[in-house]
C-alpha cells in the first residue's frame, strides 16, 4: 500500500511540474523574424502602390460653391479682431 502512495505522489508532482523555460533569446529571435516579416509587407505594399501608379490618376473636380460670410471671416466675431 505504501508503494501505491508513493506511485501517486510521484505522479501528482510530475503533473504539478512547469513547462521548461525558453531558451535565452528566443523571444528577441521571435520579434526580429516578425519584424522582418512586417518589414517585407510594407516595402510590398509601397512597391505594388509605385507599380499602380494610383498618384497620376485625375481628381474629382468639385462644383464651386459660395462661401457664407462665415467661412469666409474665419468664424471670427467682432470682439475677436
């Protein structure tokens, strides 16, 4: 019967046991490959934008439209000049 207390207990502690920690400069590894990875994304990004060449397409004219007295004096009152 002792030996089954034993068994147990030996059991129990392996169950309560931590996993091992990382090995040093894992994390700093981690971290420099996706900031690689994101790195790469963004020149992509910047390429595909230069290849579309969507900076030389026309803008959209907008209908010329009256300012009030409002827009035009900057909002201001009176006491403000």
């Amino acid at each position: 019967m002792a030996i089954w207390s034993e068994l147990r207990g030996i059991v129990r502690w392996l169950l309560r046991r931590s996993e091992p920690p990382p090995p040093p400069g894992a994390g700093q590894r981690h971290q420099a490959a996706e900031q690689a990875a994101a790195q790469q994304r963004l020149l992509d990004q910047a390429q595909r934008l230069r290849d579309n060449r969507w900076y030389c397409e026309p803008t959209q004219m907008i209908p010329n439209v009256p300012m009030t007295l409002g827009q035009l004096s900057g909002y201001r009152t009176r006491v403000e000049r």
